[in-house]
C-alpha cells in the first residue's frame, strides 16, 4: 500500500494513513500465523516484506507530517 499525505488539498489524514497501515500489518501477522502453521517460510517472508513496506510508509507519512509542522511554525 503506498498512500502519500497532500497538503492543502483533498487528502487522508495523517491518522487515517496510520490506520490503514496499521490494518495492513495486523493482516500480515494473521497471515503469517498460517503460514508458518504451514511451514511455509517463503510465504512468510512475503508477509514480512509487506510489513516492513507498511512500516516504512508509517514512517514516510510521519516524517511529512513533521516537515509540514516545522514549515508553519517556521512562517510564524
């Protein structure tokens, strides 16, 4: 999943972002449960790939957040 934050226009929030991110590594965890029930490392491996993205995007969606927040204090 790859969502950016848009300032000044029609964009999700910083929370619904998270939310989703969050939603999509509750997924991958429950089906990395299955997976490893099953033995199956690669499909494991996938999941924690897809975990890791989501992460980074928590991360990316955080820092934009942060930049937009100095910007404006900046312009005060």
């Amino acid at each position: 999943m790859t969502r950016r934050l848009i300032f000044g226009g029609k964009s999700p929030s910083f929370s619904e972002i998270f939310t989703e991110y969050l939603s999509d590594i509750s997924l991958e965890v429950e089906a990395i449960k299955l997976r490893n029930i099953k033995s199956d490392a690669e499909g494991v491996n996938e999941h924690l790939a897809r975990i890791d993205s989501a992460l980074k995007g928590i991360m990316e969606a955080k820092l934009a957040l942060a930049e937009k927040l100095r910007n404006s204090q900046n312009q005060n």
